[in-house]
C-alpha cells in the first residue's frame, strides 16, 4: 500500500508546524519553508509532492524541511491544516 497524506487524526507533534518564507542564500528568489513536521523522510517526501501540486511550484525536502518555490505561505497552511496539522505562518 502506497504512503499518502497522514489522516487527519495522525498530526501528533507537539510543536506547531511553521511556514516561513526565506531568501537567503538562493539569490533573491523566495521559498516557503515547511518545518517542524513529525514524519519519516518517504512520508515527507509525499507530502512534499502533494504540496507541490497544490500550489503548481516546485520543491525540495532538505533537512527534514519541505521548501517550495515561490511565497505559499497562505496555501500551505491552509493545505496542511487540511491534513490536520497544526500549521501556523510564521515571519512577516
């Protein structure tokens, strides 16, 4: 059986999940910042992959971060909220 999105019910991390936006170091070019995720890397790379989807952009998992070109930030936490995670924008 194929690893999807977590259920709703599976968001068990204590900690929020942030959305941040950062330019540093990718020349001016912007990428929201997905951080704080209680998943395993398969897992964090589906999410990823869904997410890309969502908002038509591409991305990364680094670190056991999701970043995903572009400012997403409002999409993102509503996309993840969805799932059932704790998602709150963080940053200006």
């Amino acid at each position: 059986m194929a690893a999807g999105p977590p259920k709703k019910n599976a968001a068990t991390s204590a900690a929020p999940v942030r959305v941040a936006r950062e330019v540093a170091g990718r020349g001016g070019k912007g990428v929201s910042v997905i951080s704080g995720l209680p998943l395993a890397t398969a897992q964090l790379e589906t999410l990823a992959a869904t997410l890309k989807r969502s908002c038509g952009a591409g991305g990364a998992t680094k670190n056991g971060r999701i970043e995903i070109q572009g400012d997403h930030r409002d999409r993102l936490v509503a996309e993840l909220r969805k799932l059932g995670y704790d998602a709150k924008r963080s940053g200006g």
